[in-house]
C-alpha cells in the first residue's frame, strides 16, 4: 500500500494516434473518478486527431488541465509550488 499521497496525475497521450469512444469514456472515467478522491489530472501531448475525437465524443478538455507537451506539464505544475 502507497503511503505517500498522490495529488497530480499527468497523462502523456504522445503515443496516442487516434482514440475510439470506449477510449473516451474510460479516459474521462478515471479523470472523474481521480477528482473524487482529490487527485488533478493533466493531459499532455494530445494530437489535434486525438483532440477532435476527444470532444466529438463530448469530452471537454476544458475541465481539465492540458498541456502540449509533457515537460511544459511538469514545468507548470512545480513552477506553482
């Protein structure tokens, strides 16, 4: 068990070439259920495909944190400590 409290998740998508609903859904799933517990997720690295997919899916990447790049997203996040 994990004793140390994990508050920020980042989510590199990098890989990611194209999502499909199901993907979606999960994604936005764990995202959900990862705030209930206090925990702020960031999207990195979404290709302008993934991103299209994401919202015509009706997934709003505007409630979540999302950076273009992985080390932007880090930078940011220990910048505000």
């Amino acid at each position: 068990m994990c004793k140390e409290k994990i508050d920020h998740l980042f989510i590199d998508l990098s890989g990611v070439a194209t999502v499909d609903k199901i993907a979606v859904e999960e994604l936005e799933q764990l995202i959900d259920a990862l705030k209930l517990v206090g925990v702020v997720c960031t999207l990195s690295g979404v290709r302008p495909k993934v991103a299209r997919a994401v919202v015509e899916y009706g997934f709003e990447l505007e409630t979540i944190q999302v950076e273009s790049v992985l080390s932007t997203a880090i930078e940011a996040k220990f910048a505000a400590i």
